[in-house]
C-alpha cells in the first residue's frame, strides 16, 4: 500500500520524523553534558531543541496518522502501525512533560531525573523507530502498492518478499 500523505511522490511521514528524533537525541547529549559540567548555555539550547522537536512531532505523528488509517484492519501491519503510534506518541509525551517542567523552572536546565525521563523516551523513539522500519522495511507500507502486509515479523529471519502470500 502506498502513502496518502506525499510531496512529489515522496511519503511526507518519514521526512518529517528525522527531524524531532534528532532534536532530541542532540538535547539528551547537551542535557548529559551541562550536568557534567559542560558551558552552561547547552540546557539552554537543549530546552529549545524539545520545544522544536515537539513540534515536529505532531506534524510527524499528524502525516502518519493519515496514513495509519489506511492500513487494512486485521493485518500485521495494522498491529505495527498502532504499535508505531502508540510508542511514538509515548515518546512525545515524556519530552512534552520535561518541557512544562523545564519551562515552569526558573532555569530551562534539567536535572538528574529529568535527563533520566528523556533517556526512557529516547529508547522508546529507538523501539518506535523500529516498528516504523518494520512497516516500511518488511512490510512495505508506504513504498510498495504490492506490499505484504501480513509478513512475518523480521526478527524471526528470511526475507519478506520469499514469504510473501
């Protein structure tokens, strides 16, 4: 199944999501590196780069929406999709809750837990992520109009297109 949401033929969704997961990947590093004593000005730009990933991640998570909605009901891929979803949107609610803490605080710098919450969301971006290149990778949704949506998990070894229906 293809994309519905496109730019010039192109899947808008994984344009978009590179862009908040390296927005907070970069601030858990400039987080890790203010606590142990790094230029003070890094929990600063940290702090924004959440707002700005946060931001794209609802324009991320809105494009796949759209294109979650058309994965077939009952299918393995539907299972992902919502799987992808689900974990992704976990991921933006931590960092949204370490922004209205940091934002409530007389300094936009985190802390030990919170840099801890961050770490938790940054491994769940990491387990979303691979959810995400199951449906693409393995299943084929979003890039292939002949896609299989119901291969086998890529975990249990073979190619996708040798166990195709």
């Amino acid at each position: 199944m293809e994309s519905r949401v496109k730019i010039m033929g192109h899947p808008v969704h994984p344009m978009l999501v590179m862009f908040p997961v390296a927005l907070f990947v970069t601030a858990v590093i400039f987080d890790v590196i203010d606590i142990l004593g790094g230029p003070r000005f890094l929990g600063e730009v940290a702090y924004w780069n959440i707002v700005v990933g946060l931001i794209g991640g609802v324009f991320a998570a809105a494009a796949g929406a759209v294109d979650l909605r058309a994965i077939p009901r009952h299918t393995r891929a539907k299972r992902i999709g919502v799987a992808h979803a689900l974990t992704n949107s976990a991921v933006i609610v931590l960092f949204a809750a370490v922004w209205a803490v940091r934002m409530a605080a007389d300094h936009r710098t985190a802390g030990g837990a919170l840099i801890a919450i961050e770490i938790v969301a940054i491994v769940g971006a990491g387990l979303g992520a691979w959810f995400g290149g199951e449906l693409v990778d393995r299943l084929g949704v979003g890039v292939d109009p002949n896609a299989n949506l119901d291969a086998p998990s890529s975990l249990r070894g073979g190619p996708a297109s040798r166990l195709a229906k």
